[in-house]
C-alpha cells in the first residue's frame, strides 16, 4: 500500500524478500491508572513499534478506509530490564520477544503511523533490531 509517501507491506509478503516494509511507529494517547481504586488517572504518551499484519480496507458504501492490523511492542525504554534500549550514538533497539496481547491498539489508522525499518545487528543479545526511521517520500 502506498500511502502519505510510505510504501507498507504486510510481514507476511517479506518472508523471502530482502526488504523490509512492514515497520511502524506510532504514539498513542493512554489514560493509565495505578489500580481500580485509583482517582487520579494520568494522561500518558506511549509510544509503540511493530508491523502491519494485515491491510484492511473499509467499504461503507460511499466511505472508503484502510486500517493496518499490526503487531505491537510497547517501547519502554528503562534500563535495566527494556523491550527498547537507545546507545550511546543515538540508535534504537528494540526485542520482539515481548508482544502486546491481542486488544483494541491492534488497529490503526496509515495517517497516525510512521515507517520504519528493521535490520538484524550484532547486539549484546540475541533478538535485538535496530530501528531505522525515514523521511516520506511525498507529504
């Protein structure tokens, strides 16, 4: 699909490609609670990356809309323990070992996403990539 300057594929295209088209970033609004009694929900920025599983496109006779049904990891970034690490010249890391259960986030919309790459690297562990963002083509 190509779409605000972005050519995405679904991961299952890629399997013997040597491209990788799939990757997206997004940042989702969330309200997040300590506990069910907790009175004062703070309104927090998280930030997702993933793929796009599946394109589907939305007919509602005259409307028309694609949705990206993606796979997420959520990307904490703490030290110690992080699905996403950054290094000392700025690259991001990210371990695809710890996927987001099935929910409501699964679904986005190709305007609230960005593209990125994936490519293999010589971690401290096995199972990290290195994100790699790019410019749109065309806006």
């Amino acid at each position: 699909m190509y779409v605000f300057g972005n050519h995405i594929c679904v991961v299952n295209v890629e399997e013997h490609l040597t491209i990788n088209d799939s990757g997206i970033t997004t940042t989702f609004e969330q309200v997040c609670v300590l506990g069910p009694n907790d009175q004062r929900p703070i309104v927090a920025n998280l930030e997702y990356l993933g793929w796009v599983e599946e394109i589907l496109e939305l007919n509602y006779g005259v409307l028309n809309t694609m949705v990206l049904l993606c796979n997420w990891v959520k990307a904490n970034y703490s030290e110690s323990n992080g699905i996403v690490k950054q290094n000392e010249y700025g690259f991001t890391f990210v371990n695809f070992g710890s996927l987001i259960p099935i929910s409501n986030h699964f679904f986005a919309f190709p305007l609230h996403v960005e593209h990125v790459f994936f490519s293999s690297c010589d971690y401290r562990e096995r199972g990290w990539k290195v994100v790699l963002q790019k410019d749109p083509r065309g806006r």
